[in-house]
C-alpha cells in the first residue's frame, strides 16, 4: 500500500499535473492510488466494469481488443505520463471496451473515475480541464486509429498474411 506522500510524488512527475492548480492537484491526488505492475499481469479485460482511469508512470501497458475471426488484437501501447482507460470519465460507458496488459514491469496510477466525475460536478474549473485534457488524448487516439486503418486498407494482403 502506498500513502498519499508516495502517490502526490509520483503524481507531480507527470507534466499534466505540474499545470494544474495546488487545490486542483491535491484534489486528485487524494482520489489516486498507486499500484505495481508486473510484466504479464492484465489490469482490465474487455467487458470489465469501468471505474478507474490509469496513467503509466514507469513502463508500458499493452491495449487490445477481441476482433471476431482474428482473436486478441493490440492496438496501442501506453508510454510513461500515458493515460488510458479514459472511457471510464464518460458518462455512458460504464464497461471496458479494451483490454490492458502490462508489457514490462512497471507503476501505474488509478484514478477513482466516480469520485473524479463527482469532483468534476462540484468544481467546474476542475472538469474543464480535466475533459479539456482528456478530449486531447482522446482526439490523439483517434488519429493513431485513422493511420492504422489507412495501413490496414492500403495493403490488406499484408495483414492476411499475419
């Protein structure tokens, strides 16, 4: 277990956190917690039920999904500062709709995803910016799907034969 010092340390590394006001920092930091992860070890399965939002802090989880007649597919590796498991701030998805498995070794933050909804309600500013941040990663995922699909349809041979 780890205490809110060891979490507010490990926070403030991340570059999004070093932005936001001290009110709104410690407001989050007290709805995180930390865990360890070990090469292997699946955090969520799709399907599971949505209720934290993660960022790596130390090394890399693999996102994938089920694709009928193709089995297990990953389509994104989440870096170090990387958040993932975002679906769980919207409002309507309430199941995953990936899976996640850690790569390496590595430290992940969890963010309560209803106390940060709730967090959210109660300071405006502080819902800005946190959907304001979470719009960009969600924009930026969109377009490593666009370039994928347009790989996958220039050369559909190419991924027959894998």
């Amino acid at each position: 277990m780890n205490t809110a010092k060891e979490t507010a340390a490990e926070l403030r590394k991340i570059p999004w956190f070093r932005e936001i006001t001290p009110e709104h920092f410690q407001t989050i930091a007290a709805i995180t917690h930390l865990r360890r992860v070990r090469a292997g070890e699946v955090l969520f399965r799709q399907g599971d039920k949505a209720n934290e939002i993660y960022i790596v802090i130390e090394g890399r989880v693999a996102l994938d999904m089920l694709v009928p007649h193709r089995g297990k597919i990953r389509f994104y590796t989440a870096e170090p500062w990387e958040v993932f498991g975002w679906s769980s701030a919207t409002p309507i998805i309430h199941q995953r709709t990936a899976g996640a498995t850690a790569v390496i070794d590595g430290l992940i933050a969890c963010i309560n995803a209803e106390k940060l909804h709730q967090a959210c309600d109660d300071d405006h500013d502080l819902g800005y910016l946190v959907m304001r941040r979470l719009a960009n990663i969600v924009a930026s995922r969109l377009l490593v799907t666009r370039l994928q699909l347009i790989d996958m349809f220039a050369n559909p041979e190419s991924q027959n034969a894998k």
